[in-house]
C-alpha cells in the first residue's frame, strides 16, 4: 500500500485512528505500508524504518523499534 499523506489536515486524536487503523490492517494482511508524511511524530510512532528525504535525496534512513498495530 502507498500512501501520500493519509492524515493531512486531521486533528491529532483523528490522525492517530487513521495511521494505526492502517497500519493494523497492513500487519494483519501481511502488506507493506509505504507512507510519505510531513508528520514526522506520526512516522516515529507507527515506522519499522523510517527513510528521511530532503531535496529529492535520502539524508536518512534508520530501524525503528515500533510496536504499534502490534497483534
């Protein structure tokens, strides 16, 4: 699944239903989940890997130990 802003313009309480909503979905349907966010809280919370781009060039790229949507 690629996602472009899943959450943009949604409050935070909504933003996290969404995001986890989706991101429980992809775990429970063995799916991969590629979303490119400016929400950078929101990628540290739900994120396996995080991959941080700046002018079209990756600056970034790192593991995350998330537990979020975990069964």
């Amino acid at each position: 699944m690629l996602l472009d802003e899943p959450s943009a313009g949604l409050n935070e309480e909504t933003e996290q239903l969404i995001v986890g909503s989706l991101v429980a979905f992809a775990k429970q349907n063995h799916k991969t989940l590629i979303m490119v966010t400016h929400a950078k809280q929101v990628a540290r919370d739900y994120a396996e890997q995080l991959i941080e781009v700046h002018n079209g060039k990756v600056v970034s790229q790192l593991e995350v130990n998330s537990h979020a949507g975990s069964d």
